[in-house]
C-alpha cells in the first residue's frame, strides 16, 4: 500500500546556463552594440598636416614640369609618399589606442572607415590611367592632362565624405571642401589646377589635421 503511493521517480530537469554566463554574454552583446555605434577616432591628425605639407612641396615641384608626363610623375609619387605617411601614422595612432584600451585593432568602426573611403581612391586610380594615354602623355610635350586635378580632388572628396560618416564631425566636412574644390578645378579653367591641388592636398587637409590633432589626439 505504502509502495503504491510512492511517487515514481522523475528525470532530473534541465539545469538553466549558469548566471554568470549569460552575463557574460549580454555584456559581449552590449560591447558589441557600442562599438559599432562609436565613432572612428584614429584619423591621424599631425599625419594631415605632413600630407599637407609634402602636397605643397609637390604642386611646387610640379609647376615647373615642361611635359605632362613629368607632372603626373611628380604626383603619383606624391600620392605614394601621401598614402605612406596617412597608412603608417594611422597605424601609430591605432596601436596606441590598442594598448591603452585593450581594444580590436580594426574595430567596427575602423572597417567602416576604411571601406568607406578606399573604393573612391581605387575609382581615382583606375579612372586617371583609363582617361589618359600613358604613351602620348609621356612622349608628346604637348599632351594635356587638364581634367586631372579636379578628378582626384573630387573623388578623394567622395572617400573622405564617405568614410567621415563613421568618423569625427570635422572629417565629412574636409571632404565636402575637396569636392568644392574639385569641382571648380574642373570648370575653372583659367584657375591653375596645381594651386588647386595644393589648395586641397595642402592648406586645406593641413588646417584639418590641426583640428583633428587638437581635439582628438595626433
């Protein structure tokens, strides 16, 4: 009789996950959360003003070329020494936030930043030895490369613009002045597109790293 009222015996529940994995979890979640709706920080500011300054250097040099190959000669180095200077103080300055942060080096907003702004500058590439003959520039003095000036200013407006939307205020607004200044290089024509460039590449990316360097760190 006793036996008969004996419950049987039930499997063990389910046990729930600990507590504080799901703390972990959810704080995985929220720091993900954040990340992604912060803003990129790691434009290098004093690496600005030294783009800046090898710019002018450049539109001076570039000034006194008799031919359009030796023009563009001394702006694509230009643009290879822009792109070391601008890759190589970016890193500096997102290796340093890294160790002081313990943070990703490519954060969510560094991807953002960087996708955002390489596809303008590939399009300039691609666009510059597809708009020129690289042969009659190079052996013909009287080869013109007039649309180029204005080309790139606007098209490295367009990145900057771009990428800027996940960045600090001051960056979107750089852009938006390379691309009014691109446009008048590209209607102006009485206006010479190397004080153009140098306007753009130079004062005008310099006055923004200073700012940039000011409020958010070299």
């Amino acid at each position: 009789m006793a036996s008969s009222l004996r419950q049987s015996p039930r499997a063990p529940a389910a046990q729930p996950p600990a507590l504080h994995d799901r703390a972990l979890q959810d704080l995985s979640f929220i720091r993900h959360t954040m990340e992604g709706a912060s803003s990129f920080t790691d434009v290098p500011g004093w690496g600005l003003v030294a783009i800046g300054v090898t710019a002018i250097i450049a539109a001076v040099i570039a000034a006194t070329q008799v031919t359009a190959g030796r023009w563009l000669s001394v702006w694509l180095v230009e643009a290879v020494v822009g792109a070391l200077l601008g890759g190589g103080m970016m890193w500096r300055k997102m290796r340093r936030r890294v160790r002081s942060a313990d943070a990703p080096l490519l954060s969510v907003p560094a991807r953002k930043f960087l996708f955002g702004f390489w596809p303008a500058i590939l399009a300039g590439a691609i666009l510059t030895f597809a708009l020129i003959n690289v042969q009659h520039v190079f052996s013909d003095p009287r080869a013109s490369v007039r649309a180029l000036p204005g080309l790139w200013l606007v098209l490295y407006g367009v990145g900057v613009t771009t990428a800027g939307a996940f960045s600090v205020r001051a960056v979107p607004l750089m852009g938006a002045g390379f691309i009014a200044i691109g446009t008048v290089a590209l209607f102006a024509q009485n206006v010479s597109g190397d004080f153009l460039l140098a306007l753009g590449f130079g004062a005008w990316q310099a006055m923004f790293g200073v700012w940039i360097a000011r409020r958010h760190g070299g």
